[in-house]
C-alpha cells in the first residue's frame, strides 16, 4: 500500500490554491468597489442634500416650523428749528392670523371685517380690510396673513374681545403727525409699508425708514405656537428742518383767511430768512391730514411752492431794475423817458396802462408805477447777453437744491433762442416762468445785500449711532435746537451754490426803491404797522384750456416783499391761483399783498424785531386802498408758443415735463394748461397823469392795515389780554392782534403772564408768558 506524499499534497494544494486566488481577488475588489460605490453614492447624497441643497431645505423647515414676518422699524422723527416734533412714530396694534388655526374661517372673516373695516371710504387701502379681501389673504396662506394694519386703540379692543382662534395682536410703529395739517406737503406721509409717499417722507425714505426687525413664531405639528424670538430693528435717522411751528402756523392760517376770502383754487406762502436762505414756513392750501392718508389724493399731495410754475408779471421787473442799477446804466434818481406810455422796436410796440402816459420821471417813480416801458428800455441798454445772466444768477432757469421732491427749473429760454422782441417781453415778466420759490429767493437775495443763498429746508441729520454686534458703541447725541434770531451776516464761508448777483449799492437802492412801492405805488396793502416794508405786486394770466389763449377771467395773484426793509429779516412770497369771488380784486396788491401785510406782522412781532418806524394807532373803521391801486395793465407781448415749447428743453424728471408730456397724452387735456402768462391788469395810477405831478410824491397811505392788528386802541396804548390756560398758537395769535411781543418761557399751556391781564401798555411791549404741561 502506497504511503501519501505529503509534498506531492502540498505541491497540489498550492496549485489548486493559484488558481482559486484569482477568482478570490476578483471577488474582493468587487466587494471593495461595490462598497466604494455605495459610500461615494452615499457621501454624494448626504452633499446633495446637506450641502447643495441646504439652504432649500432649511427655509423648507423654517416654513413649517417657524412663522417670520417683519416689523417696520421707528422711523426718524422731524423736528422744527427748535425740536417740536412735527412728525414722529408711535406704537399701534395690528391684526394677523395663523388660518391654520382657524375652525371656520368664513364666519371668523365676517366678524373682523365687521370691525376692521373703514366703511365711510372707497380707497384702496379702505377695500384693503374689505370682507372680501380679508377672505383672499386668510385662504391663500395657512402660516400666516395680516387681517388690519395699524388699527386704532378702539378697533384693538373690540378684536381682543372676540377672543377668536387663530386671531392675534401685534405691535407695530406707526407715523403720527401731531400738528394734522401743518406742513403737510413739506413732510408728505406714510403709507401702510412705511414708505415715504411725498415730502420730506419719500425725500429722505431711506435715511428714516432704518433697517427692519424680524418676529419668528415657532409651531409644532398641530401648528399650535410654542414661542416666538424678536429681532429688534434699527430706528432711522431724526432730521432738524428749518421750519419754525409758530411761524409756520402764523403763515397757514393767514392763507386760510385769503382763500375764503378770495375763493381761490389754491395758494403757497413761502417765508424765507434773508441771511441763511433757510425757509421758515411754506405754506400750500389745499392741504391734507397726513394721519388720515387712505383720503389722500395726487393733487393734495401736490408742492406748488415748487412744482408749479407761472409768468410772473410785473414782480419780475424787479430783477431788471435790479441788473441794470448794478451795471450802472441808472441810478434811482435818474430821469427816464417813459414816451408818453409807449415804445416800439423790432415791429412791436408796448404800452402802458391805457390811463398812464407819463413823460419824464425817475427811475423809482416808474418801478412804483410799474411803468412797462421804462422796464424795456433798461433791458434793451443791458442787451440779452447780460440781462440772461442776471437772471439766471438770481436762481431763475435751474434747480435750487432745494430738499423738497418734485422740484422743477422753470422756463427761461437762452439769448438764441429768443426772439426779435424777447428782451423787452422778458423784462416785464412775460416769456419766462418761474416758481414761488424761486421768486422769495430772488427777493432775499435784494434784502441781504445781493448774495444769492439757496434755499434750504432740512438743517442736520442725527445719524444713527456706530453698532458692534448690534449695541451702540456711543449714545447717540441729542438733536440740538437751533431757534431763528433775527439779524446777523452772511454765511462765512458762503454756502455752496452761493454767489454775488448785484453789488451791495444796488441791493440798497432796490430795497429803498421796493420800499417806494409799498408807500406810494402798487403795493399800499403790504405797509406794516412798526415796521418798514418793501415788494412789488404782480397779476398773471393763466391759459384757457379751451382756446389755448390767455383766459380774462382765470388769474394769478402775487407778492414778493421783505421787512423791515432798514434792516431786513425775512422775505416772503404769496401766490394766490385764480382769485375769483368774495367781493375782492384779482389783482396782486388786493388779494395777495394783504396776506403778506398778515404774515409779516404776526413774525416780526413773534420773533421780537424791534420797530423802525412809528407804531400807528388802527382804527376798525379804516378803509382799505382803492381798487385802483393796483399794478397798471400789460399788453401781452410774449410768445406763448416759444414759452411752451421750452418745456421740450426741461429734463425728463423735471415735474413740468412729466405734467405736460401727460397732458399730451389726454387729448382733453392741452399741454397749455399747465403754463400761467402774464394778465391784462386795471389802471393804478393814484397820482395825476402829468409829468408835473408824476415828480411829486403824495404822503403815504396809512389805511392799509394788518388783519393782525386792526383793532380799536386808546390813544398810545392797548390792553393787554388774558393768556391764561392758553396754547401758544392761540397766545401768539392774541397777542399779536394786540400790537405787542411775545416772548415764551417752557412749554404747553400759559400759567401766568407778565404784565397782568388788563394792564395798559404802549404799543409793541414786551408780554412774557411762562408756559408749563
């Protein structure tokens, strides 16, 4: 029997061994490949997912697990000069719900919209809490849907009390504006986004808005809120204007009175300091209530201190008298040769008043005539060359800088571009369209010494503080209060923009000349009781939109003056739009002078400006000056067309355009209605119509009187009134009716006055009232 070869076996085995191996080794590599194919499968899944599509998937959670939604952050407040909150923010509840949570979403939907809803209005913000509307937000969502934005403390109440499913609160800020009407158009409003929508709101939206908070509502599964996290948001910056409440309100309700008095179809006062160029009161009628914006419409919200424009006539002669004093052709005391009231060049000829025929007087003499001819023949020994300059460096033809939005350059055509008869057109205010703002600054720049200063609304800024990790690094400092006192120089530097327009001689023989106007020429209705005043009226004519034509019975009255006119403070501008009724004249220096003559009074009595002439005593019986006085009547020289066709000239954004190149679009609308020219005017002339008597002054007319002032006064005294328990508007207004001062300590209502009520004083002393709340 063979024994085994155990070598033999093993030689055996190793060469069944090589030959299995290879099968053994294939079959590892594809367990290790197919193991790397699932891990790289796997690892590339978990990158899809957790990596690619992170993002997607988080908001897809946060969806479900987590309700956010913004809330508004406190906007900026504006301030006056001297820190009255003119618009801040407050806290208001708003009223959201989770559908999801809703058992009967109809009947829940019905009873808030019973309460929630403003029934008395068809605006869309008012449908926006309709039933209907409501019922689309509460069935398109299931996290979330607002029902009422920023609902009154009433409206709250009544919702909380329903104690319904799903329906909660919540804290939101909400615009408040504690004066309602003052100033609306100068701070515009807030929409229910808390978007600016006019003024200085939309102006400066984005430095006031600030940067919105976050609320996250957190929910399990059966959407019940476990909690929620807050992000607070970041408050927006405050601004300081340089409007001052007092006078601001002195100038609103002058204009209330003028247009019931003269039913016009609007107006725009506009009070200006002389030395800095800051306004302190704008004025526009018809006006709105910012809180109540859901009755808001375009044309309240609309400027016309600065988006409207209109020939202005005879205010306009101004600043040809003005440029040729400064180029030395004339001097106030000049004789010019007014032909007999009529001048020919080029083919046309202008007249003045068909009553007027002066031969040879002065210079002022014919500003206070607003003798037509006499400003024609200055333009034409200027040529158009130099007379285009100075009109342009007065500010006409271009943007101010103003911070307002909607702000338009005006229509003032280039030397080429006029025509053969333009100069003498321009030179009495025809051919050219300008603003009201632009006519007071054009006026501040005569009463400060012949610096033209661009008018500004906005002071300072308070920014809003350097943040590390969301807290303050520094407090942020304190709005400063920056009230207006009269008096004082120029800026040193000058502002930019800033620059001379005539020397200082020909500002002081401007202002003496202006001065003329008020004492013995158009003006009678703007003389001031204490106080020198100087202007010049103007009448102009709008264009009838039905015969493309000036219309006779459609005008524009105004007046440009600055007072005292010995040391000037402040310049104002009133433009009345179509003057129609209540027994009172069209005419510049009947309907608007007297606004002026108000306006002026009452803030040069409320800022203390001490008198620098005789303080006269009024009686109530006085009679106004006769309708005669009043600017003499202007042929219509001016090129209509060429007017219009500047607004091609104008930029796209400028509102003119934007207004006229909508008209054009309306076929019912003509482009020509938005352009007002220059009006025929009725004689004026208080004086004989001989040469002789034209060189002899008549003694000034004191009939003319203040509405603040016209009161019966014992001789040489008044009376002083009780001011106990009063605001200070009220005060200011009492008091300046009297023919005193005020001056205010602290804030509120009135406590105790010095000197006692009933006391009997000289006119123009001070009353000291100590205010607390």
């Amino acid at each position: 029997m063979n024994k085994p070869n155990p070598r033999s076996d093993s030689r055996s085995f190793r060469n069944r061994a090589q030959a299995i191996f290879p099968l053994l080794r294939l079959r590892y590599w594809l367990v290790v490949g197919g193991l790397l194919v699932w891990v790289t499968l796997i690892i590339s899944k978990l990158f899809w997912l957790q990596i690619v599509r992170h993002k997607e998937f988080v908001e897809k959670a946060q969806k479900q697990q987590l309700h956010t939604f913004e809330v508004a952050p406190r906007r900026g407040v504006l301030y006056d000069r001297n820190l009255r909150e003119l618009a801040m923010t407050v806290q208001s509840d708003s009223v959201w719900a989770i559908p999801s949570e809703i058992d009967d979403k109809p009947a829940t939907v019905h009873a808030l919209a019973q309460i929630v809803h403003d029934a008395h209005g068809n605006s869309i913000i008012d449908n926006w809490t309709s039933e209907q509307q409501i019922a689309v937000r509460v069935n398109a969502s299931h996290g979330f849907a607002w029902i009422a934005r920023r609902v009154t403390p009433e409206v709250a109440a009544r919702v909380r009390a329903l104690n319904l499913k799903g329906v909660y609160l919540q804290k939101e800020f909400q615009r408040f504006y504690p004066d309602n009407e003052i100033a609306a158009q100068v701070l515009g409003y807030v929409g229910v986004d808390d978007d600016g929508l006019g003024g200085l709101e939309r102006k400066f939206d984005a430095r006031l808005h600030g940067q919105p908070g976050r609320v996250s509502a957190a929910v399990d599964a059966r959407r019940h809120v476990l909690g929620s996290t807050v992000q607070e948001p970041e408050p927006g910056e405050n601004l300081v204007l340089s409007i001052d409440e007092n006078i601001q309100f002195l100038a609103e309700r002058a204009l209330d009175q003028a247009m019931e008095r003269t039913r016009a179809a609007n107006g725009t006062v506009v009070i200006q300091d002389v030395h800095t160029g800051q306004i302190l009161a704008l004025a526009v009628r018809p006006t709105f209530n910012p809180n109540d914006f859901r009755h808001t419409t375009p044309a309240l919200l609309r400027n016309h201190a600065v988006s409207d424009v209109y020939e202005p006539g005879s205010t306009f002669k101004l600043v040809t008298y003005a440029a040729a004093l400064d180029q030395h052709i004339v001097t106030p005391d000049d004789k010019i040769d007014c032909q007999g009231g009529a001048i020919t060049f080029n083919g046309r000829t202008i007249h003045d008043d068909k009553s007027d025929h002066y031969g040879v007087i002065t210079v002022h003499e014919a500003l206070e005539h607003s003798s037509d001819v006499a400003a024609v023949k200055l333009a034409l020994r200027m040529g158009p060359d130099h007379f285009y300059d100075y009109i342009h460096n007065f500010g006409f033809g271009s943007r101010s800088g103003m911070e307002l939005p909607g702000e338009t350059r005006g229509l003032l055509r280039p030397p080429p571009k006029w025509g053969s008869t333009s100069i003498g057109s321009i030179a009495i205010g025809q051919e050219v369209a300008v603003t009201p703002l632009q006519l007071v600054s054009m006026v501040s720049t005569i009463a400060n010494g012949g610096v033209y200063l661009p008018p500004h609304i906005v002071m300072t800024a308070q920014p809003k503080p350097d943040t590390a990790n969301g807290i303050p690094s520094q407090p942020t400092p304190p709005p400063v209060a920056q009230p207006f006192h009269p008096g004082g120089d120029l800026p040193n530097p000058l502002p930019p923009g800033a620059h001379r327009v005539i020397s200082t001689m020909a500002a002081a023989q401007m202002r003496k000349m202006m001065e003329g106007v008020v004492l013995y020429g158009t003006g009678k209705q703007a003389q001031l009781n204490g106080y020198s005043s100087g202007g010049k009226t103007g009448t102009a004519q709008k264009i009838d939109p039905a015969t493309h034509k000036y219309s006779k019975t459609m005008h524009v009255a105004s007046f440009a003056g600055i007072a005292p006119v010995n040391s000037p403070v402040i310049a104002v501008a009133v433009v009345l739009d179509d003057p129609k009724g209540g027994g009172v004249s069209y005419y510049g220096g009947a309907a608007s002078a007297p606004v002026f003559t108000q306006v002026a009074q009452a803030t040069l009595e409320y800022l203390g400006v001490p008198h620098d002439v005789e303080v006269r005593t009024i009686h109530a019986s006085a009679k106004a000056p006769a309708d005669k006085d009043v600017e003499p009547e202007q042929e219509h020289t001016g090129d209509v067309s060429a007017l219009m066709a500047a607004v091609n000239d104008l930029p796209s954004d400028d509102p003119l355009r934007e207004a006229v190149d909508g008209a054009r679009a309306d076929t019912a609308a003509p482009t020509v209605v938005k352009v007002k020219a220059t009006a025929p005017q009725k004689p004026e002339p208080e004086k004989s119509k001989t040469t002789a008597a034209a060189d002899s002054k008549p003694t000034p007319d004191t009939s003319s009187t203040p509405e603040t002032v016209a009161v019966a006064l014992p001789a040489n005294t008044v009376k002083v009134p009780s001011l106990i328990g009063m605001p200070v508007r009220q005060v200011v207004e009492q008091v300046a009716i009297a023919g005193l001062i005020l001056q205010v300590d602290g804030r509120g209502l009135v406590r105790s006055q010095e000197p006692v009520a009933g006391s009997a004083v000289k006119p123009g002393t001070p009353v000291v009232v100590h205010c607390a709340r």
